[in-house]
C-alpha cells in the first residue's frame, strides 16, 4: 500500500473528524512529516521514522506505536464537544 494513503487510512479509523492534508519525506527520506487538520482550523504537524512507518504496515506493534503518534497529533485538530451532562 502507497504510504499516504496507509496513513491516511489509520488517521481515519483513529480519530474521523481529522485529516491528512499533507505526508512529505524529510531528512534524505528517514522521516515522514505528516500535516493534519480538524474542526478546530489549526494545523498540526508530527514526525514518523520511515522505518516504523514501513513497519506499521506489516506489524501490529509498529502500528500501534505509529497510531499512538497519530491520535496525539490528531487530538490537537480535532475539537470536542460535551454531551450536555454536567
């Protein structure tokens, strides 16, 4: 699977409410700088070694490691909204 779309993917079934507006290789191609968005209209950027990410796509250990730096990105874009309980 292309590596944009695999996280693309994963940020999707993590957090639906944001997106990846951008994945760019970084440092000679040893880091992925993914930039994602939500409803709070900010942007936020992380970096991923290229190893875990390539690991990701075919281990679960990885994968969990590459969500984990995801969701953290994520939960910077995305606001949320009480359920009315006090």
């Amino acid at each position: 699977m292309e590596t944009g779309a695999f996280l693309r993917d994963l940020v999707t079934k993590l957090e639906p409410n944001a997106t990846v507006v951008g994945v760019e290789e970084a440092q000679g191609g040893d880091l992925y700088r993914v930039r994602l968005a939500g409803t709070t209209g900010v942007e936020a950027h992380c970096e991923i070694p290229r190893g875990d990410v390539e690991a990701a796509e075919r281990w679960g250990e990885a994968r969990r490691r590459v969500a984990t730096a995801l969701k953290r990105c994520a939960d910077d874009v995305v606001a949320r909204v009480g359920d009315g309980r006090a």
